[in-house]
C-alpha cells in the first residue's frame, strides 16, 4: 500500500518587517531615561531662590560645570563633596586650569544665611574665578492665566 502525499506549495517568504520586539525595546528604554535621568542632577539638591525674572543660565546643565552648593544649615558643596568653604580656592583653583569659560554657579537654599553665600563668593573670588552665576527659580505667578485658558476665564 503507498500513500501519496500530496506536494504542498512552499509559502512564500514574509518580506515585511517585524516592527513589534523593536517597539518593545524602544518603550523598555524610554521607560529606563525616564526613571534615571532626574537622578542626573548636579550637586546637591537645595530649594533654591525664587524670582520674578530670572536670567537662563544653560551652561550650568553642562557636565564640566563647576557647581557650589549652600544649604539651609550652611554646609558648603563642591558639586557632591562636602568642604568649608577656606577650602574651596585651592580645590576650584585646580578645576579651573586651562579652561577658558572661569565661571562658577552657586546654588544656595533659600533658607541659608547670606553670610554663608558671600563667604563662598569671596572664596571663589580668591581662587581667580572671573564669573560667578547665581542660579535661581522662576516664581510661580497665581494672578497669570494657565497655558490653554482663555485670559477671561
């Protein structure tokens, strides 16, 4: 007894692309960006003095930004590392060799003694630092109508 089979045609081959793993990685990463990076910030984490019309100071996002940090109870940061501020011209001193830009960004607690911020202020004057950028927050205006609203409502 013989058995015939009968001779199936071969599929032919799928030339699209599989788009379905690459948006699962794709989601998987931007879920990864989006845990991490408001862990990128620099120095140390301060409420920081809110004004009516602060001036955009980009360069203090760069990575190579020399970052000097006051909190509330007056200790003072070089970007994460705790010193006293007598201690800040020879450690800024070494950063600042051969850069062209010598400016330095103090982010200090709204909280902290003004004696504290002009104390780092003078030291920093002390180590050559040309340019010193106080950075600040935008005030959040209450009478201001929301983006979307109409000025009326």
């Amino acid at each position: 007894m013989r058995v015939q089979f009968k001779k199936t045609k071969d599929l032919p081959p799928v030339s699209d692309i599989n788009v379905t793993p690459m948006v699962d990685v794709m989601l998987v990463l931007l879920i990864i960006f989006m845990v991490i990076t408001p862990m990128l910030q620099h120095g140390v984490q301060v409420d920081l003095v809110k004004t009516n019309h602060p001036i955009p100071m980009q360069d203090a996002d760069k990575s190579d930004a020399i970052l000097v940090s006051v909190t509330k109870d007056g200790k003072v940061y070089l970007s994460t590392t705790q010193m006293s501020a007598e201690d800040l011209p020879g450690k800024v001193k070494d950063l600042l060799t051969n850069r062209i830009n010598k400016m330095v960004f103090i982010k200090s607690d709204q909280r902290a003694r003004y004696e504290k911020v002009v104390d780092v202020v003078d030291n920093l004057r002390a180590a050559g630092v040309d340019q010193v950028g106080l950075l600040t927050e935008q005030t959040q205006d209450k009478n201001k109508p929301k983006s979307g609203a109409p000025a009326g409502e």
